[in-house]
C-alpha cells in the first residue's frame, strides 16, 4: 500500500486560512467574521476557502481541534498508559488552552470549544485505555473514555471558576488517586 502526501502548497494554504481566522477572531467576535474577512485576510479567493472547509463552522471547529491538538501534543500520550503524570498533563494542557481562548474569543465559542476538549479527549482516554485493557471489550472501555473526558473537563471547567485558589496540577492531582483505583482494577 503506498501512502500519498498531500502537496505542501494546500498544506501551507489551510494553515494560512486558519491563522487568519484565528488572528481574525482575537479582533471580532465568531459571530461577526464572514468568509470574505477571511479570504481577504488570508489573500486567497472563496473558491480556495471552500476547497479546504465547508463553511465557517467547519473551520472553527478543525481549527479549534488542531489547536488542541498542539496543546495535549497527542504524539506523546499515544504510547503511554493512564498515571498520574498522564493526567497531570492532560489537565494542564486542557486548562493552558481554555485560557489562552478566553482572551481571544467570545461566548459564541463556548459550546463548540467543550464539545472539541471532550471530544479529542474521549479518542487519547479511549487509545490509551484500549493500550493498557486490550483483551477486554471495548463498549466498557469506551464508556470510560466517555466518563473520563466529561470529568476532566468539567474538572477544567470547575478549576477556571476558581483558578485563583490553586494551580491545575494540585487541582487534579488530589483527585487522581480515586480516578486510578478504578482504572488499575485488578484482571479476572
């Protein structure tokens, strides 16, 4: 099977997009950028913006996902198995970009941006567990990633109420003892 690259030029042209749309979003408001700011920011045309996304929305969304992706830096959990380092950063990661957006974007983000974190973290939790419990079936282990990604977040979520209080890694860190016992349960 061989394996085809995509050509650097729409490479190069989709990260354009994107850091246009996302420098466009630190000035206005998600509700008020159209595609023409972005193909005039971007200095590419409409027919160039729709061959990479199907719409504005689309666009929020794959560039939120990327974003996130840099942050949680994917590469790194994909071949380790839940501990408290794991989750330690995991947390990190999720609270360090909810407050790098919060001071570009606006509430017209917000259910899209809880949808993305408990998304792309559902996949790691999932990959990870699927790594440490692979003989097991997999709907519980889903399930799991499910419960995991909704309790970190909300964790995020909870912790950025109260930020001032104490850092996301002591945050998390008091409670993943409790969250491990039940992931380390024994094998019968």
């Amino acid at each position: 099977m061989t394996e085809t690259k995509t050509d650097p030029r729409i490479i190069r042209t989709r990260k354009l997009i994107m850091d246009s749309f996302i420098d466009l979003s630190s000035k206005k408001e998600f509700k008020d950028i159209t595609v023409k700011d972005i193909t005039t920011a971007a200095m590419i045309n409409r027919t160039t913006f729709y061959y990479h996304f199907e719409d504005i929305y689309d666009l929020l969304e794959k560039a939120l996902s990327e974003v996130l992706l840099i942050n949680l830096n994917y590469d790194y959990y994909k071949h380790d198995t839940l501990n408290e380092d794991v989750f330690v950063r995991i947390f990190f990661a999720i609270t360090n970009f909810q407050k790098s957006l919060s001071t570009r974007c606006h509430r017209g983000y917000e259910e899209t941006i809880s949808r993305i974190i408990r998304e792309q973290l559902e996949i790691i939790f999932y990959k990870m567990l699927h790594q440490q419990h692979s003989l097991e079936e997999d709907e519980p282990l889903r399930m799991t990633a499910v419960v995991l990604s909704w309790g970190i977040f909300g964790a995020s979520v909870e912790w950025r109420r109260n930020r001032e209080k104490v850092t996301p890694e002591n945050y998390i860190k008091s409670v993943i003892p409790y969250i491990l016992s039940g992931i380390a349960r024994s094998k019968t």
